[in-house]
C-alpha cells in the first residue's frame, strides 16, 4: 500500500500524470492493490482497495476501483507482472498518434533501446475490453505499451521496475520527438 | 384542440367523500413549470392548504410524467405526493414497477384521491371507466393476497394491513413488491378507508418528434452501459453491491449509528455472498434496461442494500436470511424497511442489546399488525424514543429514520439530510453518487467544505429527475443535459439543462414553504446530536462548520438567515 501511495506522488512530480488520471496496482497473491476511480495519483492514502485478479470473478469494489481495472485484471492474467503503473504523459500521448495500432515505436536513445527494446501502440477505449485485450497482449512481449492517444501501461516485477519503465517510455518518446522533429527542420 | 405530447393534459379526481369523480386539465404553465410527477404532486397538495395528514383533506396524489410510458430508458417510475403522518412534512414518494406507465396509457398525468370514503373501498381505472368499489372482501388481506386477487384488472397499487392499521411506517406496494415508502404514506391511504387503486390503460403516449426521440434514447443507453456504476455493480450485483463499498468506506451503520465496526462477520451481506448463496435473478421495471432489482429461484424479492444495511449491523443481526425475510415481511404488510430497522435500532440501544435474528421477524410482525410493542415501534423511532425518555437515541431527522450511510463519513449527505425536506433521506441529494461512488465526479466525502452548493445543486437536480419521472440511478451514467434532450423532442417544448434545473428549485422552494407553513424552522434543520458530539472512527461532525455550512446554503438559495425564502426568490421562481 505505502509503495504505491510512494510512487504515485512519484509520478505525477515527474509529469507522468496529470489531475485525476492515471492509476496503479500492485498484485498480492491472487488479489490485487489498485487505486480508486476519480483519485489523485499524489493523493492516494485511503484511496486504495483490494480486488480480486480473475476477469470471472468481478468484485463490488470494482465500481469504485480504477475504470482501468479489467485491464489490469488482463495484464495480470496473461504476464507475470506484479505491478503496473497507467500514465499520461505528453510525449508518449503524443508520438502515440504519429503511429498507427499495431506499429511499434523504436527509440533512439541507447538507455531506451537496452530496457524497452521498442514500444507497441496498441488501441481500445478506455477501460474497454478491447483495450484490456490488446494491452494483455501486447504486454507479454514489452514492458511498456502506448495506448493510443491516451497514455502509457507499464509493467514490472516491482513498482520500482514498472516506475522506471513509464519513465523510460516518457524518455524514449521525448527523445524521438524531439530527434524526429530536428531531422524534418534539416531536410 | 391543440394537439398535446408527453403530456396527456388530464388528471383524473376523485373524491371518495362524496363518492365523485371528474378529470381536468391542467394550465399549460403548471404542466410546463412543474414538469410532473414530484413537482406536480408538490404544487396540487401545496395549493390544497393546510391538512392534517389524516383528516380526509389530505389529498394522495400519484402523478406521472412526461416521460411516463415513453419507452425512454429508466422512465417507469411514478411519484406520491401528501403530507406525511410521520414527518408531518410535505412527502413524495418515487416507486417502480408499472403503476405509472398505466396510469399515463389510461390516459392521465395525475390521479388526485380527496375524502374518506364511509365503506371500505377500491378504485378501479380502465381508461375513461372510473369505479368506486367495495373492498371488504380485500380488507385484512395483505399485499401480495390483495395483488394476486386484483391484477388481472391492471397494475395494483394497495395497503397491507399496517397500512389499514394507520402504522406510520406503512408504505404502498405497487405491483406486490415495488415500494411507495417512507413517511407512512400508506397510513394516509388506510386512513381514507382505500384498500388499492388498480390501473389498466389502453392507450399511448404521442411524441413531437419520434426521430430525435429515438436518436437521443439510443445516446442515454449507450451512456448507460458505459458508465460503471451501472455496468460493472448495479447490473451484475444490484444494489447490495453498496455493502462491501460502505463498510470499506467505515460508513456502513452499526448499532444504532454507534459504531462502524460490527462484532461479526459482515461477508454473508456482500453481493458477492448473496450471488453465491442464493444465485439471484434479475428483474427491472418497465423499460429499464440497468435492471437492479433481485429476486431468489421462487421469484421472490431479496432486500436492497438500504434494508440489508439497517437490518443486519445496525440492530446487530448477523444472519442474512433473516433480513431476507423481515423483507418480505415488510413488502408484505407494507412497512418501510428503513423506519422499521430504524425504530428497531433505536428500540436495541434503549434496551441495551441486539436484536436477534427471531426478534426482527417478531418485531416486523408485531409493527405489521400493531399489536403489543409493535403499537408503540410503530410510532416511528422519534415518537417511540420519546416515550422511552430517551429522545437522543433516535436516529432520524424531521422524524424520518436515516438511511445505510453514517454523516460523520460522509459529511454532505449528511448535510443533505439535515436540510431535507421530507426528512432524513439519501435520495433528496443522492450525495451517493459523488461522495461513495464518484459520479460524475468524485468529491471528498469527509469534509463540510463546499457541500452547502453540491447540496443545493443535486437537491435542485433530483427534484426535476422526480418530476420527469426517472430513476435516479441512470443519473449514474447520463446526465440532465440528456433529458432535458429527451424530454424536448417527447413534449416538443424546448428544455435545456439548465431549465430543468429551476423547475428543481421551484420544486424544491413550493415544499420548503409548505413545510414553512406547517411551522417548521431553522431549527427543524439539523442531524441528531450523535454525530456533533461523538466521534466514530475518528470522526465526527464540527458543529460550527456545520451551522456555517447551513448559513451559506440559505444564502446560496436567496432564503433568509432563518432559511426562509425571500419574497423575491420566490418572484424569481414564479411561485
Ligand atoms: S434502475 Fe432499478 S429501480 Fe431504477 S428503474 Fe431500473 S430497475 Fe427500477
């Protein structure tokens, strides 16, 4: 609980989030910490409830919960992550829609290239089931994914490792961005 | 004639005094400014003047709306409006079920019931055919025996025998199992010697423009099932799903408003448990497509979670069966499961002890049938506390008994109820929805601070949403920007949003100045002492910032600083 509630506030000093949005869950045995629906990632003490992790098993608190919850339930189903991590960041919102689902974003940078390897764009509505689908699956080959126009998953055996690969993900689009950008001016 | 929609431009009247019955219509602008169902109620038993609750003057007024027997999405419900016997307020009371989708077919937007009939009677409506019957047979019969013998003539509204017995707890069942509760509103119907109303209509509703109709009625269901209140807890588990979440949240009500904590094991109260246990059904009133209500592999209703709340923790009942049952028993007699788990908590603090499993059916009978101690829980927590000598362990307010949520956890609800007009009630603000479950949007449960607006802002809101008349829980997922939307292409008068937001304030102005009338005050506006002075789970509610909270409310109404509504708030709402 005290993990999240550190790297919550962690994430959106760093503008890994904004507002209201974002959420993070942590799995514990065959449940799962996820914050609350409508909380502030910098805000989340008394904000976290416990869920169940099996898609057949939907829990009353599911109505509180994250909207994103089924897709952390299929993410937890389909990977061995034990921790993920849902921001907004600008450059990965961005660059998400400079690409089309199904494409893969290649970073530039070596430190991007050596943890994330690439980053999938993947599509779904927000907390939909095809979202739930696409990030589930996309996630057993990545650590990080970009949803298109609407933000990163990332994925870790710990909230530290899920933390650094949002991060990584931001830093990978800011750099391509920024390089992409820089390559048009000089042609 | 200029041709109507929505609206049928009639209200049957019937006088049961005198044994009459004729119909009229409605001036445009009482229709237009009050919409229906709650508003319409509202303003007919306010120009009716001053009555006491049981003296054949008090009119029972089922009104419907607009939107009534449309197939809009959640447009079943209807409204009753009358002074209450209990509170001794102005009351409406919102049920579902199909009493109010037959009501508007057989061609009425209201029903106004006056007088008290010599003999024991029922009112049978099949369109223009209006009767007067004898009820004896039916009299001492309760709900579900007086239903099954009626419904083949339409949709049955009837008393049990609580109701016969002027309880003051006792509600009217509309189709055996949806409830008119709260306020004793089916005193008020014994007291006229009415056993039931049973409408049939044939008819339709006509709409101004179908096409608009149908694209804004497939907006609202999409909205419906998008949103997750709905989709992921109202529809899969019913209300029930509130218990886990309440008692998460350290709001859920234990011993009599004492506690948070109950001495047992509250997972057989889970939706979850009961899924399990007692594989539910689902069952919706007309044209409903969330479906919330729940009934066993019989067919028979299982409680919602305001009656699983009060009947387990808050009276220390560990077993769910029982409340299944004490349900039952309530539907049957037609007693409100609130008042009756409320007057029970407030009889287990003054006696010192929990109310066991058998003692809650004993206790529900004996209220049912006014008999021994069930003559004096009958009373009403406020009454029966009183003449205990132990006034401050009633847990109600304006006399009305405090639904499934403790103030001290979520503070504006809590506001809200003090500044109800019918009472201590969640459903006057329905703070539910941003305080507990985050929608639209997600505000701070645990402070007074910005409450005063929230609360004037969903008051003004539900008491449109009770005048058009839909559920509540669609409000969940659509907003009044929707209905307004709707409403506009069914009557073809043009509505926005913000329209349907002064008809509330009208609304909510007409009853304040009835209850005005009938000498309440400033003073009626407050919690019960409990939660100023005693802490729950480190909680409790400031005294000061809650008089402070009350002074800014009245100001954001433009009422008095004795919450009295200025002539010139009044002039601004046409009233
Ligand atoms: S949501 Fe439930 S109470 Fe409301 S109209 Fe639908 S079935 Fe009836």
């Amino acid at each position: 609980m005290q993990e999240l509630i550190k790297y919550g506030k962690k994430i959106v000093d760093a503008g890994l989030a904004h507002s209201h949005f974002g959420n993070v869950s942590k799995r514990v045995g065959d449940q799962m910490l996820i914050s609350t629906t409508g909380s502030m990632l910098d805000e989340l003490e008394g904000q976290i409830v416990t869920v169940s992790i099996d898609p057949a098993s939907p829990d009353e608190l599911d109505v509180i919960a994250s909207t994103e919850v089924n897709v952390h339930r299929a993410i937890y189903k389909a990977t061995s992550a034990l921790a993920i991590l849902h921001g907004h960041s600008k450059y990965a919102v961005a660059m998400s829609m400079l690409y089309k689902p199904g494409e893969l974003i290649v970073p530039e940078d070596a430190e991007s290239i050596y943890v994330l390897h690439e980053i999938p764009v993947v599509r779904g509505g927000v907390g939909s089931d095809e979202l739930a689908r696409n990030a589930a699956t996309a996630l057993r080959d990545h650590k990080g994914i970009v949803v298109q126009g609407h933000g990163t998953f990332a994925r870790g055996a710990t909230v530290d490792e899920a933390y650094v690969i949002l991060s990584s993900v931001e830093h990978a689009c800011t750099v391509k961005y920024l390089v992409d950008g820089a390559k048009r001016i000089s042609v | 004639m200029k041709a109507v929609y929505g609206w049928k431009n009639k209200i049957l009247r019937i006088d049961l005094s005198k044994g009459e019955v004729d119909s009229f219509a409605p001036e445009a602008s009482l229709l237009r400014g009050y919409i229906g169902g709650r508003g319409l109620g509202a303003k007919i038993v306010y120009n009716a003047g001053q009555v006491d609750a049981f003296s054949p003057a008090n009119l029972l007024v089922f009104a419907a709306g607009p939107l009534t027997g449309t197939t809009t999405p959640a447009s079943g419900r209807v409204s009753l409006s009358t002074k209450s016997p209990l509170t001794g307020t102005i009351f409406d009371s919102n049920c579902g079920g199909s009493f109010g989708p037959e009501l508007k077919k057989a061609g009425y937007d209201a029903l106004i019931i006056a007088g008290k009939s010599q003999e024991r009677v029922f009112i049978e409506i099949e369109d223009d055919k209006v009767d007067i019957r004898p009820a004896e047979k039916l009299w001492g019969k309760n709900v579900k025996e007086t239903t099954s013998l009626l419904k083949n003539k339409g949709s049955v509204a009837c008393i049990g025998r609580a109701g016969e017995k002027q309880v003051l707890l006792a509600a009217i069942m509309s189709d055996a199992v949806h409830a008119f509760g709260r306020g004793g509103v089916g005193a008020v119907m014994g007291s006229k010697n009415l056993k039931a109303v049973v409408v049939k209509g044939t008819g339709h509703v006509d709409i101004f423009d179908r096409a608009e109709f149908l694209k804004q009625k497939k907006l609202i269901s999409r909205l419906l099932i998008a949103s997750p209140t709905i989709s992921k807890g109202l529809s899969v588990f019913g209300t029930p799903f509130l218990m886990k979440i309440t008692s998460w949240m350290r709001i859920l009500p234990v011993a009599n408003f004492r506690k948070v904590e109950p001495d047992f094991n509250l997972s057989p109260f889970f939706a979850k448990s009961i899924v399990e246990q007692w594989s539910p059904q689902r069952r919706a009133c007309y044209s409903c497509p969330i479906a919330c209500k729940r009934e066993d592999k019989e067919g028979n209703e299982l409680p919602e979670y305001e009656t699983i709340g009060l009947m387990s923790a808050n009276i220390q009942n560990p077993d769910y069966s029982a409340v299944v049952e004490a349900n039952r028993l309530c539907n049957d007699y037609g007693l409100d499961t609130i008042s009756v788990a409320g007057v029970l908590g407030c009889y287990s603090e003054i006696r010192n002890k929990g109310i066991s499993p058998a003692e809650l059916l004993r206790f529900t009978r004996m209220i049912g049938e006014k008999e021994g101690m069930g003559e004096q829980l009958g009373w009403g927590a406020k009454l029966f506390s009183a003449s205990e000598c132990s006034p401050e362990k009633s847990i109600q307010v304006k006399g009305l008994e405090l639904p499934a949520y403790d103030p001290r956890g979520v503070k504006g609800l809590g506001f809200s109820y003090a500044t109800s007009n019918r009472g201590g009630c969640h459903t006057r603000a329905y703070l539910v929805a941003p305080e507990i479950l985050r929608k639209p949007k997600a505000i701070d449960p645990y402070t007074l601070a910005g409450k005063a607006g929230h609360t004037k802002i969903f008051q003004d809101r539900f008491a449109a949403v009770d005048s058009l008349v839909v559920c509540k829980f669609a409000f969940f997922g659509v907003g009044e920007e929707e209905y307004a939307n709707v409403l506009s292409a069914v009557t073809g008068v043009d509505y926005t949003s913000e329209d349907l937001m002064l008809v509330g304030e009208r609304i909510w102005n007409v009853e304040r100045v009835y209850n005005l009338r009938e000498g309440f005050s400033k003073d009626d506006d407050t919690l019960p002492e409990r939660f100023f002075e005693k802490k729950v789970d480190g909680r409790v509610i400031d005294r000061e910032e809650f008089l402070k909270t009350r002074d800014e409310y009245y100001r954001m109404r433009g009422w008095t600083e004795n919450g009295v509504p200025t002539e010139r708030a009044l002039k601004r709402l046409g009233i």
